[in-house]
C-alpha cells in the first residue's frame, strides 16, 4: 500500500479498517514525522466534523495525542494553532456545475470532426459572453474587485461578471463561474446578482454565489438574503436566507434549501475543495478551474459517483490523484494539459 500523502485520505483508509495496527501505526508515524501533517490532520478532522462525517472509532486517541504534542510546542512561536470554528452543517454542497466552456470535458471516443463541432458550439458562445464582461478570471487566478459602492468582489478562476449602473441600481450578472460578495449595507439601495433566471438581493450581507448548467447555488456566510426565480412569467422566491443557509435552484426553477457552517462558505478563498457526497464530476469541474489543461473523465458511471473529501486546489494534480484513490480509480497524465480520471 501506497504511503498516504494528505489527511483526508487518511481518513478514508482508517475509517474503511479500524482496526487494521499496522495501518494505524504508518498513520501515527506520518502523523508524527512533520508539524505540517499534524496541522493538516487538525484541520481534516475539524472540517470534518463540521461536515457532521463520521470521523474514524480511533480519532479521540489521535485528538489526545495532538493535545499532549501542542503542551510540547505551544511555547514555539513559530507554531500557529488553528482557530476554533464551532458551526456545524447539515446536508450537502450542490449538483454538478458544467465545465467552463474552454475546458469542457468530452466522451474519449470523440475525434476529429466530432470534437471540432462540439468546441465551436461550447468555446464561440463562452467567448462572446466573456468579450462583454467586465471583469474576467483565469485558470488560477482569484480576482478580487472594489465595486463602485464599496463592496466587495471575489472572483473565483474561470469566472465571469459585469456590472450594472451603480448609480441608481446595485446589480452585477455572473455569466458563469463563482463569485463572493462582501456587500456594503444601503438600506434605499438594494444590491442584486442576476445569473440566468435567478435573482439574489441584499441590503448588506457577505454571499458566494455559483452559477453552472445544472442551476445556481446562493450559500449565506452572514447577513440576510432573499433568492428569486423567474422564468416565462413564473415567478418563485425562498423566505429569507441567513448564516448558513444554502439554496440550490435547478435549471427548472425547483429550491432545494440546506445549510453548512459559515466558516466554511466559499472555501476556494482559502485554496481548497470541500465535497460531501457531491458527483466526482462537480467536483473535478472546481479542481479544473485551477489546472491549465484539460481535466477528462472517461466514464459516465465514476463522474456520478459521490464523492467525500478535503482537497488542495493549490496543487490541481494531486487533488485529482486523492480523489482517484478515494474512487478505486485511476489518474492518467496524457501530456502536461490532459488529464483523464478512469475507472481500474
């Protein structure tokens, strides 16, 4: 068996055989081996039981073992203990996004003809939205904007926004993408964000907002806000959403209401993925927004298969890898730009 590399993967072995000492041995070992591995096996855990996953039978030894080492070292002031983030969430993330339209996946048995057509139809239309935006991100890059009210914008990669009149209306549209607003409180001034046929608005309040093919997830980190769907003359809309609370909205205008801890919104600004029972393929799409190249998933039945995981998005390549091995599947690197996740 392969030496584990990151803490969640950890997780996966340790809970599928407790009681397997040897393993449980490597674990203490890496564990033990840097500051660094115990740090992210501090977080892992805490994120975890955020997520209210059930963390391995043996997790309350490792928890004490950590407390006796932080006795050792919380006199070294090169040790930064993370923050307590005591929010607890209950349900799932979103439903799977659509690529971003230049780094759309295909079925590998497409060639030639066939792939030409199906770029001219998914990169033209992309290309046109984002000629006629206002603010742009690229693979990587995280933006973030001061809006001519003050508030704030940040700009997920492979993302793309324009801005309304601020001078009597507050709206930005996000084109495709993910985007977090830290709104400034205008009472006589509602902020709005329009994506599609979803409306979101605010008076003050900080929000992500991600916009995909397969609907619009609006997730609240603090403040109120309300979410409306209108589409040929039907009109929908949530009660008031606040900390925590998350509404997915489908292509067909239907709410699905659930709620995660707050710390944990928007969680690409701190540079990692957090799934919980999300499709493989969501999940690749966000890692995608990160890689220069093409991410390819050769079979239908692995995109859908749910995935549970913490993944670095600062290291594209080896977030892909640990979600293989989470899957029982493979990573295959066809040339520095194409990747394709497949099953054994």
């Amino acid at each position: 068996m392969k030496t584990s590399n990151s803490a969640s993967e950890w997780i996966a072995l340790l809970s599928d055989d407790p009681d397997d000492w040897d393993l449980r041995a490597r674990h203490d070992a890496w564990l033990e081996s840097s500051d660094e591995n115990r740090a992210d096996w501090d977080e892992t855990l805490r994120v975890w039981q955020m997520l209210d996953m059930t963390v391995p039978v043996h997790a309350n030894e490792w928890q004490s073992k950590r407390a006796q080492t932080r006795a050792v070292i919380s006199r070294d002031p090169r040790i930064n203990q993370m923050p307590d983030m005591d929010a607890r969430p209950d349900g799932s993330f979103h439903e799977q996004d659509r690529q971003p339209f230049w780094k759309r996946s295909f079925p590998i048995g497409l060639t030639g003809f066939a792939l030409v057509a199906c770029l001219l139809v998914f990169v033209l239309p992309g290309w046109v939205i984002d000629l006629n935006a206002d603010y742009l991100s690229s693979t990587g890059e995280v933006r973030v904007v001061e809006l001519p009210d003050g508030s704030v914008l940040h700009l997920a990669p492979d993302s793309a926004v324009s801005l309304g009149d601020f001078k009597d209306e507050r709206h930005v549209e996000l084109h495709h993408g993910e985007a977090f607003f830290d709104v400034v409180s205008m009472p006589d001034r509602p902020f709005r964000v329009i994506s599609g046929d979803t409306q979101t608005t605010v008076l003050g309040t900080a929000f992500d907002v991600r916009s995909g093919a397969y609907g619009v997830d609006v997730v609240v980190e603090h403040g109120r806000v309300q979410v409306k769907y209108t589409r040929k003359g039907v009109s929908e809309s949530t009660p008031e959403l606040g900390a925590g609370d998350m509404v997915h909205v489908g292509p067909d205008g239907q709410f699905v209401r659930q709620t995660i801890a707050p710390a944990l919104v928007a969680a690409w600004r701190q540079g990692r993925v957090i799934a919980k029972d999300q499709p493989v393929a969501e999940i690749v799409e966000i890692v995608g927004r990160y890689f220069d190249g093409w991410i390819l998933i050769s079979d239908d039945a692995l995109g859908n298969e749910p995935l549970t995981g913490i993944y670095n998005l600062d290291d594209p390549k080896a977030a892909l890898a640990a979600m293989a091995d989470a899957q029982g599947a493979v990573l295959r690197e066809i040339s520095p730009w194409v990747l394709i996740l497949s099953p054994k």
